[in-house]
C-alpha cells in the first residue's frame, strides 16, 4: 500500500465503505475496486487486507456468505447492521480527521 | 481466460505444498489468484500467468510465514470471541443465575455430604469432557480435514480444562468443600463460552464444506 503508514489506520474505514455502496463484495474485487478509484494511487497488500477483513468479521460488521463460483468457494463479505451504523461513525469520524488536518496542514482552505 | 477445475485444484495443492496447510485458509487464496489470472487479458500460458498473480499477490515467497500468519490471526480472533462469550455468561441474567445456581448447588450438596465431593466434582469435569469427545468424533465422521477455524474452535472449547488443571492441584485439601464449588463454576463458565466458540467455528465450517 502507497503511503502505507497513513493509509493503514483508514483501511477499515474504506472497505466499510466500499461496501455500504455495494452490498457484498469478495477481496480480490475490493483491491481491484479500490485500484480503479483511486487511479492506481493506492494499491491495498493482500497482507492487509485480508487480516482486516477478518477482524471485521470477528467484531461482527461483516457477514460471510460463502458461494461456489466456477469451480472454486467464494467468501463475500457484507455489511451487518451493526456494521451499517459503525460505517457512518468511521466516516464521520475520519471526516473528522481529514478536516482537523487540513486546517492544521493548509489553514487557507479548512 | 477461464481456469479450468484441474488448474484450480494445481493452485490449490501449490499452496498446500508451499506450506499453506488449512484448506479454509486456501479458499480465499485460491479464489484471489484464480480472479487476478482470470481477469488478466493478454495470452500467455498458465504456467506464466500463475507466477504473475503469485507475484502479484505477494506470494511468491515465504507462504509459510503467511500460513504462521492466518493461525495467529485466527487464534486472535477465537480468543477475543471465548473472552466475549465468557463475559456474556457473567453480563447476561439468565446464564448469571445459572451459574449461581450451580455454584449453591455444588456448595450445598458438598457441604451436607462431603464424600459425595469427589464424585460430583469428576461428574462435572467429565460432563463437557464427554461433549467434547462426541464433538470430536463427529467431527471426523464428517471428515473436516485440517480447517483453522476447526482447530481453534476445540482449542478454546479445552481452554477451561487447560486453565483449572493447574488450581484443581493445589487447592488446599482442608478447605475443599469450600473451593471445589468455585473452581467448578468458574471451569463450567469456561467450557460453557468454550463450546459456543467451538459451535460457532463448526458452522462456519460446515457451510463451507457443503459447497465443496
């Protein structure tokens, strides 16, 4: 992952969101999806990601559903409902986040 | 290019030999490879395209490390679920006053008939114990292979005998009557949470067994 100490605190945070937009989705597409968005910019480590998407299965934001797809499982992830209302306080709060830093990084457009 | 079942089951005893032991940790592998040479365009031949997704996925290298890697993260995971189901027990009323009950019952009947102590306390250490056996056995009738989750499930699930061993040892002889009825209730909590993480893996894993 570019820039990968800034970036690890929000990884949570970004697969939440992706999947608030897209009801269930699998790792490779997330990595695929989060290439295309950010243009090739950020490339998210299988290291990364799927530990993390892991956690949020454990804490209970994601639900597994396991499906045969050519020849090969296939785990999806969703969001719970639980993890539909973490989702809008992580966003909230890294908006939060990124406002605070703008104004302590450019002043001018905080 | 669409990958036929032979290559699939290639890259999946790839990473089995390469060190990835747990078919429920190569599930995701396995699928995430398959996608990326699934989703590259060009022609190339099998061979080629795989060592470009093993690259590509950073695992061209040192799959032991990732294996080492998922059981420490799924036993992070099964710890922090039997520490939750554990504090559930205390939390929620009814299981609260069900152990509370327990506990009288056990101080009761051990202080009113103290030779019946060394059979009620073998009767519940040996009550989840047989649980775990019949578990144990149907688990391989139903024949799991070697699955992380699995493992980790009967870990915690034994995680009370483990942890009350030590204690049931040294409890002073004089005074049994007093702390075999704690020791007891708090080994019972234990199993208790044990079993509901062992339950919990045991789905997981049938659902994923059922589509194989």
């Amino acid at each position: 992952m570019r820039n990968s100490k800034l970036y690890k605190g929000s990884l949570n945070t970004i697969i939440l969101k992706l999947l608030k937009e897209h009801d269930k989705m699998y790792g490779y597409e997330i990595t695929q999806k989060v290439k295309t968005i950010t243009k090739g910019e950020l490339n998210i480590t299988e290291g990364a990601l799927y530990p993390a998407l892991h956690k949020l299965e454990a804490e209970g934001l994601l639900d597994v559903e396991v499906v045969k797809v050519d020849n090969r499982l296939r785990k999806y992830y969703k969001l719970t409902e639980t993890g539909s209302k973490e989702t809008v306080n992580k966003l909230n709060e890294l908006a939060e986040y990124i406002k605070t830093m703008q104004a302590l990084v450019n002043p001018k457009l905080a | 290019m669409e990958l036929t079942k032979e290559q699939i089951q290639y890259i999946d005893n790839y990473l089995k030999d390469k060190g990835i032991k747990y078919w429920d940790v190569r599930i995701e592998m396995v699928d995430h490879l398959v996608s990326d040479m699934e989703n590259y365009s060009g022609l190339v031949d099998f061979e080629t395209l795989f060592k470009r997704s093993l690259k590509n996925a950073n695992w061209d290298s040192n799959l032991e490390f990732i294996h080492i890697q998922s059981w420490k993260h799924t036993n992070k995971i099964y710890r922090k679920m039997h520490f939750q189901e554990i504090w559930n027990c205390i939390k929620q009323p009814k299981y609260l006053i069900g152990f509370i009950m327990l506990y009288l019952v056990f101080y009761w009947i051990t202080t009113r008939f103290p030779e019946a102590l060394k059979l009620l306390s073998f009767l519940v250490l040996g009550f989840p114990m047989l649980i775990m056996l019949i578990e144990i056995v149907r688990s391989l009738v139903k024949k799991l292979g070697k699955s992380v989750n699995i493992q980790y499930g009967f870990f915690y699930f034994s995680f009370g005998i483990i942890m009350m061993n030590l204690p049931i040892q040294f409890l002073p002889k004089a005074y049994l009557h007093i702390w075999m009825p704690i020791v007891m209730t708090i080994y019972l909590i234990m199993m208790f949470a044990g079993y509901k993480v062992y339950r919990f893996a045991l789905k997981k894993v049938l659902k994923m067994k059922v589509l194989m």
